[in-house]
C-alpha cells in the first residue's frame, strides 16, 4: 500500500473522504509515527551491518557502527580472517554467572556476545586477540527503525502484511482526536491484534524452516 492509499483508507473508516477534520500533513506525521512503533515492536525491517573489532577490547558502542539500530537478531565473527562464525547471544546476567570476571579475561576468540540497548553498548566475550581484531570483523544481522515516507506514491519499509497496522493507528488517533474512546480503542485492539499475527505468522515459518533443515532421519 502507497502512503495515499493507506491514509484513504484511514479517511474512509473515519467517516471523511477529503481533508475536512484532520490534514494531509498531520496524517502524513502520524503514519510515520506508527511506523516507527511498528518497526520496533516488530523488529521486521532488518538490514546488515559491520563492526570493526579493536585488539583486547570487549565494548563497543553500537550507533557509531550501525545506522538506526533497534536490536541485533545474528551476529558473526570473521574468525582468524579466515572463516565467519556464528556468535551466541548472552545476556550481563548469564555472562555474570558462567563467566565470572568475564571483563578482566585474556584476549582471546570471541564467542559469544550481548547488547544494552540503553547503554547503546555492544559487549564481547572475549575480547578479540590479534587474529581476531580487525577492520569490519564483526558482522550484524540487525533490525533497524522505520524511514519516513516524502512521496504519496511510495510504501512503507515494512512487510506489506504490517501496512494495514499503520491504517488502524491512524484511525485510533483520530478517534481519539474527536473524543470517540470505544471506537479508539477498538481500532487500537486491531492494531495490537495484527502485530500479534504477524509474531505468530513468523514463529510458524521459523518452525516450518526448522522442520525442513532437519535430517531427514530425524524425521522419520
């Protein structure tokens, strides 16, 4: 759906067909606002990214490295500049637990990683050694914010099945404008209602490809 077609629609279930109550404009700013809650209540936009790792250093700071950052979902070593691995998600909690001292251990291999998003910190473990410090050695697979739509005629980066959520957010504003609260809170069920969905849709597909990638004597 273009951003005209998604605020017609919008201007339909509010009972308006041309901009009498609410302006092109205001629409226009509250798309973009629902877009942005979309992206990072869904983290469905992803991009990638590289990180340059620096020799015994485990923080990094993720913004300066990747661009619109909301959460990283894989992320991998270029190992020895040889070969990329997979590094495992962790958490300060479990690293506290497993691995005591973990900020004062030798240089070494990464193996496994964790971010604070309110730090805007990436943190290694363990820090890389000379093999493994090096220019765009860290490679993210990341979900990144929303971009604002400037044309009538262009879509928003999301999933197309996301697009009728920026219609519901819309009209729970509207609603919400003019006083309606049963119908604000009806079409805000609608907009929770479709991100569920779209969680759901995307834990069957994750399953089904497990399911596929399996051995086919595990199968049996």
């Amino acid at each position: 759906m273009t951003r005209k077609q998604i605020r017609d629609m919008a201007r339909k279930k509010l009972g308006e067909t041309t901009a009498s109550f609410w302006s092109d404009t205001e629409l226009n700013t509250w798309m973009d606002h629902g877009g942005d809650d979309v992206a990072r209540k869904t983290k469905s936009i992803k991009t990638t990214g590289y990180i340059t790792t620096e020799l015994d250093t485990y923080e990094y700071t993720i913004s300066s490295s990747l661009p619109n950052y909301v959460a990283i979902s894989e992320l991998y070593l270029y190992q020895g500049g040889d070969n990329w691995e997979k590094l495992t998600c962790s958490s300060r909690e479990e690293m506290d637990l497993r691995h005591p001292g973990w900020m004062s251990v030798d240089s070494g291999v990464p193996m496994e990683y964790f971010t604070d998003n309110e730090e805007d910190k990436l943190y290694l473990y363990l820090p890389p050694d000379s093999d493994n410090a090096g220019s765009n050695y860290l490679k993210a697979i990341y979900a990144r914010t929303y971009s604002p739509i400037t044309n009538d005629n262009d879509s928003p980066n999301l999933p197309v099945f996301l697009h009728m959520t920026l219609v519901h957010y819309l009209t729970a504003l509207g609603y919400e404008s003019r006083g309606f609260g049963d119908k604000a809170n009806d079409s805000w069920q609608k907009y929770y209602g479709r991100i569920s969905e779209y969680y759901m849709e995307r834990a069957r597909a994750k399953e089904d490809e497990e399911i596929i990638m399996k051995p086919e004597q595990n199968l049996r």
